[in-house]
C-alpha cells in the first residue's frame, strides 16, 4: 500500500491511492494501450474518501468522482474477469473500500 497522500480538494492521480490500473500494454503482444480507465480514491481535507475514475488517452485525460458504492460494483467487475484481476490493488482496498469484502455481487 502507497502512502496516504496529503490531503486536498482535487483528485491527483500522481499522488492519490490507486485501486485499479487498467494495462499500459497489451499482454501478448506488448504493444501499448491508447486508453484506458484507472479507479482511485483520494482522502478530501474533512477526512471523507472521494472514489474517481481517471479515463486517459493520448488525446485527453478525464477526472469523474463516483460514489463509493459506484467503485465498489466497478471493482467486482473487474475481479470477474482473469485479464484484469492482476491489476487490483487489493492492500488498497481492504483499507479504503472495506464494502469490497462485505457487498452482495452481482
């Protein structure tokens, strides 16, 4: 696990708690990927965590805060699938999302 950023008002995602990191390369081939959506959480200056989607491409890059319930679905998603299980940040989690461990899937 990272350590906690210090806290503020805008999501960073150079300094923010990563949860998931979509491939920065294809698996077979190595070729880079153009987009991808990463899942972070930052921690705002009363304490509360903000959940956001960091989308980034070569053209743009696009910050959307979603809820933590939002988050929680994203990461079963994600884990449901073998591709992209590996890119799980699951210390992060367990930490930041505990509703992870404890939702109703599906």
């Amino acid at each position: 696990m990272q350590n906690p950023p210090v806290p503020g008002n805008a999501p960073d995602p150079a300094t923010d708690i990563l949860l998931f990191r979509s491939a920065r390369y294809l698996l077979y081939t190595l070729e880079p990927v153009k987009r991808g959506t990463d899942i972070y959480v930052s921690i705002k200056r009363d304490g509360t965590y903000q959940c956001f989607l960091w989308h980034w491409s070569e053209e743009q890059n696009l910050l959307t805060p979603v809820s933590e319930e939002h988050a929680v679905r994203l990461l079963h998603g994600l884990a449901a699938m073998p591709e992209t299980i590996m890119y799980m940040e699951f210390e992060n989690i367990l930490h930041f999302l505990p509703g992870y461990y404890t939702a109703k899937r599906g």
